[in-house]
C-alpha cells in the first residue's frame, strides 16, 4: 500500500475545500431575491464568457471575498478581482465592485459617462433596467486584465 504524501493530502483537502466553496456560493445566490439573483447569474455568466474570450487572462476562481461572489485570476494573475453583490440599501440594487486602489473606475467613468458609479470602487446597476452589457464586458475585461496592463507599461 502507498503511504500519502503531503501533496496527495493538500490535493484531497484542495478538492473537499472547493465543494465547500462551491456550496458557499451556491447558498449566497440562493438567497438573494429573485429579480436581483437572475441579474446577478447574468452578470456571473457576462464575467466567465468575458474572461474566456479575453486574452491573457485564463481560467477565473471564483471565490466568496467579504460575502461577495468574487472572481479572481489566479491562474494568470493578469488582473484585479471583480465582485458582485445586491446593493443593501436599494431595493433592487446590485453592483459589479473593483479594487478601489486601482484607477479602473475613473478609467470607466472616462468611458462610459452613462453608467452609475459608487465612489471609485462599484458600477451601480438596476435589476428593473437592461444590463449595459457591451460597457460592462468592456470593463470587466479592463479588470481582468488590469495587472498584465501595468506590467507590460512599467
């Protein structure tokens, strides 16, 4: 028989973690209120087919970071986290939030004049108003591939 490395029991525990995690997720979007989930799975979707077709960005995590679905590149670390989350204050609210120590809202603001902003962290959204999907994708591909950006510049 043979005995187990660390590696093979980081690997068991790295599975199990993520079925958790998965669940996690599962349950914050199972509780949010159906106009705003719906909104929400939409914009999940908008995330993953943005970073699948943007280059140099790679496969996403997706991760729960201060009780938000968030999601990261890990693997290519070419960009900053998105998250998204309902708006607690605003019924029907919900918003795509962005590292505030970056420029990438100021930079949307420049671009998208149209949009709604919460201070230099989130575009603020409506569940009752069609999704602005082409600034949106525009946007989060900038995100996803804020860091590549920065490096390739410096």
């Amino acid at each position: 028989m043979k005995k187990a490395t660390a590696k093979n029991v980081t690997r068991r525990v790295t599975k199990k973690s993520e079925s958790s995690q998965s669940a996690a997720i599962d349950a914050v979007f199972a509780a949010y209120p159906p106009p705003v989930k719906a909104r929400l799975l939409a914009l999940r979707r908008l995330i993953f087919d943005t970073a699948k077709t943007t280059n140099g960005v790679g496969a996403l995590e997706e991760a729960l970071k201060w009780g938000q679905p968030s999601y990261l590149t890990s693997e290519s670390r070419s960009g900053s986290t998105v998250r998204i989350d309902q708006l607690k204050n605003e019924a029907g609210g919900y918003a795509v939030y962005f590292h505030c120590q970056t420029d990438l809202v100021e930079t949307f603001r420049e671009l998208y004049p149209e949009l709604r902003y919460g201070g230099n962290r989130s575009i603020l959204l409506d569940a009752g108003e069609k999704l602005p999907e082409a600034a949106l994708r525009h946007c989060i591909a900038l995100a996803l591939t804020y860091h590549a950006r920065k490096r390739k510049a410096g």
